[in-house]
C-alpha cells in the first residue's frame, strides 16, 4: 500500500499543468467559453470518477458476500444429500425442499448480519452519491445552455401551485352564499 503507483498518483505526470498553460493563450470565438470552465470540469470529472471508483470497491465486496452465501447453501445441499439416500435424486421433492431451505437459511443469515448491512449501506449511499453528482453536472451544463433546469422547473410547479391556492381562496371570498 505504501508504495508509489503512477496510476494511483496521476498528478505525476503534470496533466493538468499543460493543459492549464494550453489554456492561457488567447482564445477566439467559442473556443474562450469552451476553455473558461476546464479546470472545473476535469475537477467534476475526478471527483465523479472517485465516486465511480468507490462504487466498484464496494459493489465487489457486496458481491464477495453474496457469493459465499451461495456456495455456503450449495456445500449445506451437498452434505446433507449425502448423508440421506432418499436426497440423492434431484427430482424429488424432499431434494427440491432441501436446496430451498438451505438457501433460505443461507441468506437469511447473510441479509441479517451487520457486515452485510454496512456493504448494502455502503452501496446504496455511492449509488445515490453518483446520481446526486451527475445530476449537479447536468444542472450546471443546462444552466450554461441557457435551458430551464430542474431545481427552476421545480420552483416554477412550487409558484403555480401557491397562486392556484391564491386564487382558490379568493374565489371562495367572492362566492359567500347569499342569506334569504
């Protein structure tokens, strides 16, 4: 872990420092907002890839668990087919009983541990990290476009839906029933 790895360390290389120089020369035209935001795109684009890359770290380790529960169920059929003669035949229904209640025991017991809890926890928060974070990108990009985006569009429903409720309220004061 101590060692150094040029994958790991991409900054070794200064990338992003010629690129930067790049970016100073003058620019013409649509080059100049093309290059104006960069630097925060390539920073979006490492932080979106951290998250990616968390991602991967836990989904495999999700995964790991899931798979030692399945073969932890299939080695639970294996003995205990083995030592009843009437489980040898996959047809029958007693072997069918068999491998559903080992895979039920086996899972339950995985669905029920902390360690699997906290793998769950870990890749559902990455998941909704990633999503959370492309959208926030998007956001930006459609703001740069000039198009309505989600959070205006929001506001916008949030507004129309306070004036219908103005205008309801308003309504139901001009409409006071008329006493006889």
């Amino acid at each position: 872990m101590g060692k150094k790895n040029a994958l790991n360390d991409f900054t070794e290389y200064g990338v992003f420092e010629k690129w930067k120089k790049l970016q100073n020369f003058p620019t013409l035209g649509m080059f100049s907002a093309l290059t104006k935001d960069y630097n925060e795109y390539v920073q979006d684009m490492v932080e979106l890839n951290q998250i990616l890359m968390d991602l991967q770290k836990y989904m495999s380790d999700y995964w790991l668990q899931m798979s030692r529960t399945q073969f932890q169920a299939i080695g639970n059929v294996l003995l205990k087919s083995k030592s009843d003669s009437k489980l040898n035949s996959p047809d029958s229904e007693r072997f069918r009983l068999l491998v559903i209640d080992a895979f039920e025991e086996a899972y339950s017991t995985l669905f029920s541990s902390k360690e699997f809890a906290i793998a769950y926890n870990k890749v559902y928060s990455k998941q909704l990290d990633f999503v959370k974070y492309i959208n926030k990108m998007v956001e930006k990009n459609l703001n740069l476009l000039n198009i309505p985006t989600r959070s205006e569009l929001d506001q916008v429903l949030k507004d129309l839906q306070e004036m219908k409720k103005t205008l309801r309220n308003m309504k139901k004061g001009y409409e006071k029933p008329v006493r006889k």
